[in-house]
C-alpha cells in the first residue's frame, strides 16, 4: 500500500511566534503530515523558546541556519551584521537547558525521501544565499536527490534544472526535474510582502504550492519595542523587507 503524504515547509521563523502559529494554524486547516523546517528558528524576533517548543510539539524535522549556530556559540558573531549579532546574544540569555540542546544538535542538511534539506545552500549549508539561476545550477552537482529544500534568503523562488520558474501563491508547482525551492520566510519575509510565507508538497499530485499568511505584526513589534531591540528590525516587519 502506497501512503501518501502532504509536507509542509517552512525556513526563516526567527523566534516570530505570531507568524509561527499564522502558519501552522493556516496549514492545519488545509491538513498536513510532517512539518519539515530550513534553519533560523530564532535571531532577530522576541520569542526564540516558544518557537523552538511549537517545533517540538510538531515532532518536526529540522536543519540549522546561522542564526540557530551564532547564538549557541558554533558560528562567530563578527560574521554578522551588528544588529543580527547583538539578537543573537540577547537569544542567548534567553534560551533554557532544553532549547539551547536543540539547537546545538540540529544538522547542517538532512535526507528524507527525495528531498535534501539545507538553509543556506547544498553547497554550502549555512551561508551562501540562492538567488541566481547560475548559483542554482552550479548547486546541482552538490546533492543528489530530486528536490532541494532552502531558505535563508527570505525570498520564494524556485529553479528547475538550474533555470529560474514562477513560484506564486496558491499556483501549484509540479516537480518534474531536479528542483531548488525555498519556502520564503515564515517570521520575517523580504519580498516586499509582510505576510508569512511557506510552502506544501503534496505526494498525491507531485507539486508544490505556496502560500502567504497574514498575522499580527503589530503585536510582534509591540514585543520588541518593550525589549529595546533596534528599530529597524521592528520596522521592517510591517514593509516585508
């Protein structure tokens, strides 16, 4: 008997809970069997161990961004920019026993099914961005399955056979080829639209939808305002970029 499946994908919460719980409300609804997550669980937002508690109670499937690592002490924080570093380090001061070892322990890239998970790219899982079709097709010889899951850049896109394709909300995607997709950026998206964004594969009919979801941005930046974090990255939340 062949069970089929339907995956949601998310990258980019950066410790966002509203966003967080806008999606997985949003795909609740639309129904789902495993909740699979591209890295930057927290850095830059106010709720790093709520967000990393809600991935828990999904049993969800998990690689490490450089956030994840700059803040449990893997990454340097001199490679940041100031304001990602100084969040990074109040993170830090927030996390418990229990979050600081989920991060510490979550993989640079996995395998599951056909699929490779990374944040940053195949290549190089923590920090290159995707954002060409020249850097997708230079990326195909470094995995081996069909698809390729990422994030990191906060931005949809998605390449098949290292050539740029239309990636739209609630347009289905189909997966024919060697694919290169990102999800967009649950917590804090750059594409000009401040809704939350991710993405479901669906085994039955072998493609990819995307979907945006709106959330109460005025309380996550009500949140940040009161912990004195840099006005721009509260400001940026309510432009998407």
């Amino acid at each position: 008997m062949i069970v089929m499946m339907r995956v949601v994908l998310i990258a980019d919460i950066h410790s966002n809970l509203e966003a967080l719980r806008a999606v997985l409300e949003d795909a609740g609804r639309r129904g789902f069997d495993e909740l699979w997550c591209l890295g930057d669980i927290v850095g830059y937002g106010p709720d790093p161990v709520e967000c990393i508690e809600l991935l828990l109670a999904y049993n969800s499937r998990c690689v490490a961004g450089n956030h994840d690592l700059g803040t449990v002490g893997l990454l340097d924080l001199s490679s940041f920019n100031p304001e990602a570093a100084t969040i990074c380090r109040w993170t830090a001061g927030r996390l418990d026993e229990e979050a600081g070892k989920y991060l510490r322990g979550l993989p640079l890239k996995l395998v599951e099914s056909d699929f490779t998970l990374v944040h940053g790219s195949p290549r190089e899982p923590v920090w290159e961005y995707i954002l060409s079709a020249a850097q997708a097709r230079e990326n195909l010889v470094n995995f081996d399955t069909s698809i390729c899951a990422v994030g990191h850049s906060h931005i949809p896109a998605a390449y098949r056979n290292g050539v740029g394709i239309a990636f739209l909300p609630e347009k289905p995607l189909p997966t024919n080829g060697r694919l290169i997709i990102n999800p967009g950026a649950v917590g804090q998206p750059r594409d000009g639209d401040p809704r939350a964004s991710y993405a479901v594969y669906d085994d039955e009919s072998s493609s990819f939808v995307l979907h945006r979801v709106p959330y109460d941005i005025r309380a996550v930046q009500h949140k940040m305002a009161g912990l004195l974090f840099p006005e721009w990255l509260i400001k940026r939340l309510e432009f998407g970029i």
